[in-house]
C-alpha cells in the first residue's frame, strides 16, 4: 500500500516546469525526514541512487505535501475563497497556514473591535469610560500597528500582485493610511480634530475572517440597489410633484407653517412619506377645507402604499434572484474545490479513486480533531459503490457527509432496559406515563393556569408591594408540579431523550408554530449577521453624528423650533409641591456613542423622528436634514432587506413543506453504516502500518464493544441538522443538473487548455502547472 | 345544412325523464311559432304526424334553445357561477334570463348604493345633506322592498331549495329582515334608537353583481385568516410577557405613566407594537436608567421586525398558495363549461364538431353585440384544424379568442402612402425626423428643463403673488414647443399611432420602470376592489363608531387625559394680538360619516393614532379602546394582504419575464387569419339563407373592399391585451396538463354515473338528465 504514488506532485517550488522531470529530481535535495511538510517540495532521491527505503520514505512525503494541499482546496471551497488566492509556493504556504488560523482570526477581530471600541473612550467619550488624549491614541497606534503586521502576512500569502489586485485589501490598506496619519496627528498635537474618518473604521471589522456573513449581506445589500434606487426615484419625483401642488395649494393658509416654502413642502412631504407627521401635517389645511384631506390621502395612497410597497417587491424579487445565483455559484466552486482535491488524491497505481490511506491522510489536515472512527465512517458514507476506493462521483457528495456526527446505534430502547426486572417495570409504568397523552395535557393545563395565575396576581397588586417577604404559596405549588415532571420526565425517558424532545414536545400543538420555529433557528444566524450589518451602519452615522452634533441638544434647547414642547424641562412650584415638566427629547441626542446608537435606533423605528430631527436642525444649520434623510434612506434599505430576507426565508421553506409534503417528517439529515469486525480490524492493522498506533484507541473500543454484546458488526448513525444549502439542493434538484452539464463542458474546455497548454501531453493540475514525478 | 338535428336537447320542462322520448313527444304542444324562444321546450311534432316544413321549424327552436343554454353554460363559466343554480326550466330561464341583465344589475347597484349613501342623511348626518327621519326612513323603506323585488326574483330562478341553501343569500335575507323592522320602528317612533346593524348594510353592496371581485378579496381575506390568527397569538403571547414585565420594571417610577398599571402596561405595548408611542414611552425609564432601553429595543426587535415580517411572510405565502389554487379551480369550472356547451351544439349528424352555423347560433345569445364578420374569424380561429367542424379540443380555447378584437391588417406602413409624391415626402421626412433619437432626446432635454424651471420658479416665489395677471413669457415658450411636437408627431406619426406609441416613447429610458407600470396596470382593476373592500369595512366601522362617539370629542374635552394638548384650543391676547392655539385633534371625530372616514384613514395610517384613542376613552369608557384595537387588526389584516398582493403580482410577472427572457417583446396576444373571397361568399350565403340578412351588410362591406384592392383575400389580426389568467396558463404550463387528466378521470367518471344512472344507455346532458328526442 507504500508503494502508491500520486498521480500529481504540488507545491512545486521553483515555479518552472520547463525543466524535464528527471533535470529537476536531480535538482532537490535529500529527503528531510524531520522538517515540517511544507517546507519539503519534491524530496524525491534520484531513481538512479536512491535505496527503496528512501524512496518509500520520499514518496510518503509526496503524499502528505498532495494532503495538505488537497485540505487547503477543500477549505477553500467550503469558505468560498477565490482558488485565485490559492498558496502557489512553500513560502506562501507557510503565510496561508499562519494566516488561516484560529488564533490569527481571533486577533485580527480583537484589533478591530479594540479599534471599535475606542469610540467609547474618545472625545466625546461615556463619562465613566473617559482617557486621556495621549491614552486612547498610543492605544489606536498599536491596534493599527497590528493591522500592518496582518496585512503584511497577508501580502506574503497572496503574493503582491494578487494583494494589489484585492479591491477590499486595498481599500483596507488605504483606510489604514489614513487612520495612521490621523493618529498620529493627533497624539503630536493632543488635541482631537474632526475626525470623520472614524467612521470607516468599520471596515477593520468587516474584513474579519469570522465576519465573512456581513460582507455576504453588504454585497447583497450592494447588488439590491441598483432596482431599489429606480424605485427610489419614482418616489422622490412624485413627493417633488406633491410639494410643489402642495406648496400652491396650502402657503396662502398662514396658520399652516408645513408648506410656508417649497423647502418646507419638501421635508414634510418626506416626513410624510415615514407617516411620522400624520395627521398633524394634515391638520391646518384641514380646519380650513375638510376637502384639502384628499391632496394627503391621495399622496399617502401612492407614495406609502403602492410604491414603497414595490421598493419592498422589487428588492425581494432581487433578493429571491440573488440567492438562487449566490447558490448556483457557490455550489459550482465547491464542485471545482472537489475536482482539485480529488486529482491530488488519486494515485497513480489506482487512477479510478481514492482509497482510505489517502482519505486518511486527507481528513488529518482537513478536520485533524476527527477521530479515525468517525474518519472511517465518512470514508465509507462517502462510498456509495461499496468498494475499496471513492471515486469522484462519490467524492463530490464530500461538504455533505463530512460534517455528520457519528454516533452507535443503540439497541436498546430505554435506558432503563438493563436494569432489575422490577426496576425495569417501574420505570416503564413511569416511561407510558409521561408519555400518554392525559400527562401531557394536564401538564398543558398546569402551565396555563400558572399563566393566568401569574397574570391575575399581577393585575390585582396595583403598585403596592411588588416582593413579599414570604414566598406565596401558589409558587410553590407550581414549581413542586414542574419539580416532579422533571423528575418523572428524567427517569421515564432517560435524561438524553429528554432534552432532546424537549421541543419537540412543546410545539405538537401547532404545526404551523413548528415549522415558524424552524424557519426562526435557520434564520437566526443570518438574522444575527444582518443585525451586525446594521450595526455598522449605525457606527459610521454614530461616528458623523458626534462630531457635528455632540451637545448641541440640552433641556430648553430648542424654543425658536416647532418641536420646543419636546425639548421643554421646566421645574416650577404649585402650592408647594415641585412640578417637573419634561419632554424628555433632549435625552435622544450624540453626546456620547451610546446615546448616539439609542438615538439612531429611535430613528430607525421611524415613529417622531422628526422632532429629533427639528431639535438638532434649530440648533445647528437645515443642512443637518441631509444627515437624517440620508439615514432615513439607508435604515430604509437594510430594514427592506431584512423584510425580504425573512420573506424570502418563509416562503422558500414553505415551498419546501409543500413539494415534501408526502415523505416523512425530517429531522435533519440521516445516515446508516454497517461497520463489520473484520473491516475494523483492517482498519486498526492500516493505522498501525502507518505508525499512527495512538489512534487506534477509539477503534479499538469499538471491537471490544462488539465483542461484549457478541455482535459481528455494529450500526452507526451519522446525523446533522438541515441547512439552507440541503433545502436548496432539493428544490431546485432539476435545475443543478443542468449547471452541472454546462460547468463541467467549460471545466473540459479549460482542462484541455490547461493540460495541453502548448500541445504537450503531460497531465498537470488545473490552475497551474507542475512537474510530474517519476520514481 | 338545415337538417341538422342537435344530439342532446335541452331544458326539459317535465323534469321527469321516467317516460321513454316517444310517450314524451306525445305529450308535447304543438310548435308554437310567435312565442320567445324560453317558453318552448320541446316543440317536436310527433315523427307519424308532422310534415317537412314543421319538422324543420321545430329543428329550429330545438338549434334555438340549445344555443341559449349553451350561452348560458359559457357564461357561468366565465363567471365562475356554480352549476347548481343553472336554470332548470323555462320558468326558471325566464327569471335568469330577467336577473342576467345589466339593467337588473344597475338597480341592484343603485339600491346598494342608495343605502348605503343614507347614512349621509341620518342622524348624525353631515350638515348640508341632512334629511327629516321621515324623509329619509321612507327613502330606506323604498329601498328595502327594491330588494325584497330583487330577491323574489332570484328565488324564482334558483328555485327554494337551492336558494335557501346558498348562504350568501340567506344572510342577506337575514339582514333584510333586520333592516326592514328597524326602518319600521324608526318611522313609528320618530326618532333613531342605537342602529348598529346599518353597519351591515355593506353587504347589500358585497352582493351586487358588479362587486364580484370584492367578493373574491373578501373570500381571499377570510381564507388568510387561520395563519394569521395563528401568528397574531404569538404577537399578543410575547406582548403579554413583556407587559407583566414591564410593569415589574417601570411601575416603581411614579413619573412614568405608561406602566402604572397592568392595563396600561398591555395598552401601551400594543401601540408600541405600531411604533406610534415611540420613543416616547421609553423616555420616562430611560430618564431614570439609561439600561432600561434595552427593553424597548428587545420588544420592537422581537414583535415588529421579526414577528410582523413573518406575519407578512405567513399571509404572502397563503396568498400566493390560495392565487394559485383559485386559478386551478377557475381553469376546470370553464373547462366543464365548455364541455357543456359543446355537448349541446353538436349535432346528430355530425357528432364530431360544431359547424359554423351552430357556432354563429351560440354566439348571437353569447354576444350579441358582436358583428358577423368578427364572428367568422372566431370560428376561424378556434378552428386550428381548418375543416369545416370545431372539435372539443379546438373550442376549449373559447375564453382565450373570444375576447380578440379584429381588424383587417393594414398593407400600408404609414398614413400618408396614398398621398401625392411632394406631401408624401415631406410626411416621410417629418416621420423620420419624429422617430430619431436626436429627436427624442431633444424632448426629454426640453421636459427636464422645464421641470426644473418650475421648481426654481416655485422655489423663487416666498409667499408673493402666486397668479400674475400677465402670463409669464416662460410658460408660452414651453407651451409652443409641446404644441410642435404634438403636431409634428400626430402628422408624421399618423393620429391612431401616435396615441398608441405614446407610453412606449415615454418609458422606453428604463425597461424597470415599464415593468413596473406594466404591473401597475395589471393591478389597478384589483387595487381599485381592494381599495373598495377597505371601503367596506371603514363604513361598517364608521357606523359603530358614529353610533358611540359622535359628539364626544371636542375643543378642550379632554383636560384631563395624556393627550389634552392635541385638544386644546386657546384664544389668547398677546398686546394687541389675538394668538389661537390649536392642536386641532377634536377634528378628528365621529360627528358625520365623512369626518369618520378621515378619522379612520387617519388610524390605518397609525402615526399618533393613540391620541384619538386616548381622547375618546377620556370622554368615554377604557371599554373604547377595543374599538380602536380591533379597527387597528382588521386595517393590519387587509393592509398586509395589500401588501402581499402587490408583492406576489410584482414577483409573479418578473418570474415571468424571466422565465420569457428570449422571446420578443410583447403586446398583448396577437393571432392573424387570412380569409378568401370564396369564403366570404359561402358565409353571407349562409346568412342570407337563415333569413339574417341585415347582418351580412358588414361582411359584403369586407367583399367590396377585396374587390376594390383587387385581392384574393385579406388578412385579420385579432388583438387583446395580456391577462393575468395568460401569464398563469404559461408558467403553470405542466401543471396544467396534470390538472387536466386527473379532472377529465374524474369526470368521465362522473359522466358515466351521469350517463347511465341505473344501467339505462341512454346518452344524457352532463349535470341533470335530460331525455333524448328522435325525430
């Protein structure tokens, strides 16, 4: 088994493949025995002088090189990275794994949180949270400096033509210029300028690794504006329309000042457009002509209910589009990741697949965290023909399989089945007990009394004394009830079983609430992703906002404004009492980044945001709109695309429901291997051949395991939870084999072209060229 | 051709069919020549007695009754009319035939309306239109017995027993009843008592013939609903929670009074729930605490951006599912339909077919309006195997070509081809001229100039004199420009083009903006029922409204609630100056019906809407607020299925598009015939043989026109625009072959069932028996 060769050799060092094979094996050096892999090319002694054991030792080294790589391509697929930025040399090899690294990722976030945060420190700083000039700058240098040491690794990765050619590195690059130019301004003059820049910090984080969702959401969010800006037009020309019919109509009435000027028109037509105005925009013109209703429902009806509802249509129909595409591709690469891998595995002995020692080799580099039993699992669910090696079709079902969990199928059905006769019928009285259904409904019954219980007693405690002394009584009825159907619960269905059916058994009732649920934990980490996107929108107009708007709303600020009752804190005397009258807007202002994210967040919620706006325009100048429109336009967008995602996200898995509607009810994907003692011990024999013996633990486990129940082979179950991505494969099953045909006639073409470059028929891999080695 | 005899006949006034065709005839009257053809049924002389010249008059009216039923079947397929209430005998036919008219459907409408529009009179009634209780309760009496007419009339058509069982109709009836004892009380009293039943006045207008698509919304609403409620318990679920909450939380801030109690904590959550508090309501707490808007932040991320977009999302789905099952079950009614009719215009002779002659019978009852020559060319164009007969396949596409319009394809390009060679010339370079791009572009430059003139004009003009005397010399230079292009376009173009190219040339900049307009007035006919549905509910909601809450609300009335200063209205004197201060909110009150309707548009809005909740309850009871709440629901409910209206025709018709990427543009369908001389011949024979020679005047107009062209035959283009139902049958294309095979299965079963109901083999009309004559 030794004696395979692979079919390709990788990570040609020299770059050259003018050379013949034979010119360049004389070229290398001794084999290396004890330097890392990737610091080892083609360690391969000449066939002339080389002894069988050095040949051996040198072709094993061939193989881990062809595993290493084989993973990286592998992980590239899975994390969508261009094969563009691929490690074409052992030197970026080394960059690529230093690089692609929990441990890399986790600094490069903390440097950019660490830069994030800063804001809270800063001028306009939260009072507790306050450091000095020389403080908070020395501590941005050295995130910054950080930022250079990471993107420099990255640069020895890529390669520096790649690197410049990179649109978010350069960008990134360019921010950091800045960020450092400022910095250190500011540190030499100690005093902080307008520093508007601030607010690009966000792309420090954006750049993460771990925040590849967020820039999945900001291309999306970029890819659905094009339609949305149309729609946006058609908007702004009908309010432009309105304003000036508006301004005609109503300017005479002097009582109404939202239509004394055009421009006043405009930006009550606009806050019109957000209802947050409505009725009071309505109200002047309508004390004088009740028939002056018509011009606001007429506007309203066009404006709010057809075509901001058919921004929300367009976007969606966008939104479903760019999914499918985002699908399409993103499947394809994954096949390509697959094809790359699969032809550095193969050997040249046995061309037609790859065999377990490769696969072996293969998941040490690509999951080195799995055990060999779960190893040997997905080699064999990968093996669908039930021979000895995976060929590519099988391989292809690779990101599918490799991420079940295995687990011994247990033969028992109770936990409790072991156990003393007497025992054994105890716990399975308790076991048809908890699960009849008179159980389940008086414990239905428990929990809704508690409710309203808890909703009466609330109800009758009118302010008073909110946290008796004495623990009511009525509490500890219901936790006793709730004790011991846990109790009974635990023991009738073993406390695994438990917890996992947990809710299971609280949503029988309803299936539509199911499948909302399940729509709801597949939406959560997307839903999470996209909240951290608005977030950084928010960072940036937080960031504008303090520096033009810090302090300038305090109690009493706005008198002059139409919004001066909502800024109002007066303290006056009544008998002798203190009466405090408060409007309380003055608290929604930019003094600090906190108050800033509440701010914005009243501002998304759109309802009187005017008055916010109103204050902070009478106190600075009627350019500050633009800051609030602006923001008004951008929520609009993000908050759009939320919308269309969990519509999209609804509807695609309702369709799914209803195409399923006859198979069974899924839990997540399942898979059945049949594991004999025999195989197991070929297995166990390979790991041991392989000098792997620590290994063999696990699976030696198994064999004792079997020969304790006196089994000749064991059931294993390998489970995961259903993801987009499968729910996508089912339903557009008809389609998939089509982009497969039409890939793979391209692949073909550019397979030739490469393999064949100048018509030499020496087989090489796909994206660039390498040697082939004979032994 | 006369000899022709039907195969089946229709509307057997016995209803028995127990008595063998012969023992039938015997039974029957003589022909009775004069009488309109519904109060014949069978009048076959006796095969022994009568002569040639009685039978073939007798064939006649049997070919008569035949098209008439079968005009009947196809509309009630195009109505989407339940075959049950197909009349079933010539007393039955008479009342059809009576309540089947536009003139009974314009009083059914003008009595709806009337009623409808007496809530205008009635105390409260709106000032100027108010009527005496004597007046206006005589006014509704009248109306009543219109209807009590109305109804007699469709009884007499339906028959008892279906009548009573069509549920529609018995709730009318039910509401009839109510209304007419009301209006008897009112009349005897003298005075209005609390009539909240007017509220259900509506559904005389619902039942209106011409409100059949509000009938559909309401279906479509009512069908929505179970998921909606299911989603809306989660809402008021988590609400709850966070309103016990809440007030554990808030309730010890005396300054807050949002919180203070249970009731008001519930209140204030469901109008947060519609932003219209907010922030308002967080300002109190978030004044002591700042920690405290994370509450609010919780809540609204939790109930309005997730739980309200699923609501969205949930009905959307329902209602793209119930879209798509309506027009399934629309496609097979008229399926069935047709079926029907064919089976009573085939004749004996030629059971494979209908000849034109039976065709043009059907159509004469089906259209009337419809000329011979259009007639033709439908047969024509049914007729895709060009013999003499239309098969059943061919006619199933009846809906599809009858609503084409014909017109005889133009040989020439342009207008002025006829013309002399100098104006020939001097037309040909005005259309060249008018169709260049510089042209174009020209226009659009002019359009864009003067837009933006009139803004800065209007933006210039602060108050000042808004109509000179003296028109300004901008207004006539724009104006003569137009009138050129009007001119230059309407003569290079020719009129009819130029009208019908005028939204092309407009939207040929943005192919988006086209589809979109495209959708717009694809949906403006279901916009508009949409719109009237909302209608619907806002009287039935201003009815109890006005009935409760007229005249409570009023300058200054609520002092003593949150609210009291939207209500305030002061007259103040500063120095020699009268100040008014308005918060103009007692404007919005139930004093007439139409201030209700503003009222009520104001709450679907939502913004602020708590200040008119408020101020009621104050000058009521808090019993108020469920008006309010349950207003707020429905107005959500109708709004979201809006909303998911718009969204699922916009992404419908993108789909299609999509989907139609390659074909060309579209304009509508479009089919072209070409008819012969010979042809044209052999039809107005046919007329003029059947004693219909007045109708053959259009045709021999189509004879002297060939004559005059000196051509062979002459082309027909027959044009309709494209219907949703066209869209549909193209994208459920495979579906619908499935629809179809497993209908016909069930058909044929029940035809079978139909046809031999006890083993006898006598063919018989599909949904009741009929007897078979022999002649």
């Amino acid at each position: 088994m030794d004696d395979d060769v692979p079919l390709i050799l990788t990570l040609d060092e020299s770059g050259s493949n003018t050379s013949t094979p034979n010119e360049q094996l004389d070229r290398e050096d001794l084999p290396n025995e004890n330097g890392g892999s990737y610091d080892l090319v083609n360690d391969v002694s000449s066939p002339a002088t080389g002894d069988y054991h050095s040949q051996q030792r040198s072709a094993r080294h061939n193989w881990e090189m062809n595993y290493q790589e084989a993973a990286i391509y592998l992980q590239e697929g899975e994390n969508n990275d261009k094969f563009l930025t691929h490690p074409k040399n052992a030197k970026a090899l080394a960059a690529y794994l230093f690089v692609h690294n929990h441990l890399f990722y986790l600094m490069e976030l903390t440097t950019a949180l660490l830069l994030l945060l800063l804001s809270l420190c800063e001028a306009p700083a939260v009072p507790i949270l306050r450091l000095g000039i020389y403080i908070h700058a020395t501590l941005e240098l050295f995130a910054l400096v950080v930022v250079v040491f990471e993107l420099s690794m990255k640069m020895r990765w890529m390669g520096f033509y790649t690197y410049i050619r990179h649109k978010r590195t350069m960008v990134k690059t360019c921010v950091l210029l800045v960020q450092f130019v400022e910095a250190i301004v500011v540190l030499v003059r100690q005093t902080s300028h307008v520093r508007i820049t601030r607010a690009l910090r966000c792309i420090f984080l954006v750049d993460c690794r771990y925040c590849g969702a967020v820039r999945r959401n900001l291309r999306q969010i970029f890819q659905s504006l094009p339609p949305f800006i149309d729609i946006l037009l058609l908007l702004l020309f009908f309010m432009v329309i309105f304003a000036i019919l508006g301004f005609y109509l109503f300017s005479s009435n002097h009582s109404d000042p939202y239509f004394s000027t055009l421009e006043n028109s405009l930006v009550n037509l606009f806050v019109l457009l957000t209802t947050s105005n409505f009725p009071d925009v309505m109200m002047p013109s309508y004390s004088q002509n009740p028939w002056s209703c018509v011009f606001f429902i007429v506007y309203l009806s066009i404006e709010l209910y057809f075509i901001m509802n058919l921004l929300l249509a367009v976007v969606f129909d966008t939104f479903s589009d760019i999914e499918k595409r985002k699908f399409k591709s993103l499947l394809l690469h994954k096949r390509t990741a697959i094809q790359h891998a699969y032809r550095l595995l193969v050997s040249k002995q046995r061309p037609s697949g790859i065999s377990f020692k490769q696969f072996e080799g293969l998941m040490r580099f690509y999951t080195p965290r799995m055990c060999a039993r779960e190893r040997y699992l997905t080699f064999k669910a990968l093996n669908q023909s039930n021979t000895a090696l995976v060929s590519l079709q099988d391989f292809y079902n690779f990101y599918e399989v490799v991420g079940l969990k295995w687990k011994a199928k247990r033969n028992r059905e109770h936990w409790f089945d072991d156990l003393p006769r007497t025992a054994f019928l105890i716990f399975k009285g308790i076991n048809i007990l908890v699960k009849s259904r008179a159980f389940q409904y008086a414990m239905y019954t428990v929990v809704a009394v508690n409710g309203i219980w808890i909703l009466i007693q609330t109800f009758m405690l009118q302010g008073g004394n909110f946290f008796p002394r004495d623990v009511p009584w009525s509490y500890i009825v219901f936790l006793t009830i709730y004790g011991v159907e846990l109790l009974l619960k635990t023991t009738g269905l073993g406390p695994i079983e438990y917890l996992s059916s947990g809710w299971n058994l609280l949503f029988k009732l309803k299936k539509r609430y199911r499948n909302v649920l399940d729509t709801m934990f597949e939406l959560f980490p997307r839903m999470a992703s996209l909240g951290l996107t608005l977030l950084i929108f928010y960072y940036s107009f937080a960031i504008v906002g303090m520096e033009f708007f810090s302090g300038v709303v305090y109690p009493n600020c706005c008198n002059t404004s139409t919004v001066a009752d909502a800024y109002r804190w007066v303290n006056h005397t009544v008998g002798n009492k203190t009466v405090v009258e408060e409007g309380y807007y003055y608290l929604n202002n930019f003094d600090n980044i906190l108050n800033s994210f509440v701010t914005l967040f009243e501002l998304t919620v759109v309802n009187d945001w005017y008055i916010i706006m109103e204050g902070v325009t009478s106190q600075t100048s009627h350019w500050s709109r633009l800051y609030f429109m602006i923001f008004y336009i951008v929520t609009m967008v993000v908050m759009t695309i939320i919308v269309a995602f969990i519509l999209e996200a609804f509807v695609f898995r309702m369709n799914y429901t209803r195409k399923n509607q006859g198979s069974e009810e899924d839990n997540g994907i399942v898979l059945e291997k049949e594991i004999s003692k025999e195989e197991m011990a070929g297995v166990i024999e390979l790991f041991r051949r392989n000098c792997a013996a620590s290994e063999t633990a696990p699976l030696q486990k198994v064999v004792a395991q079997m020969d304790k129940y006196e089994q000749t082979s064991m059931l294993f179950l390998g489970r995961r939870s259903r993801t987009k991505s499968d729910l996508s494969m089912k339903m557009y099953e008809e389609e998939i084999q089509e982009w497969y045909e039409e890939h793979s006639r391209k692949e073909e073409y550019q397979w030739q072209e490469d393999v064949f470059p100048s018509g030499n028929p020496m087989p090489s891999s796909g994206l660039r060229q390498r040697s082939q080695t004979v032994i």
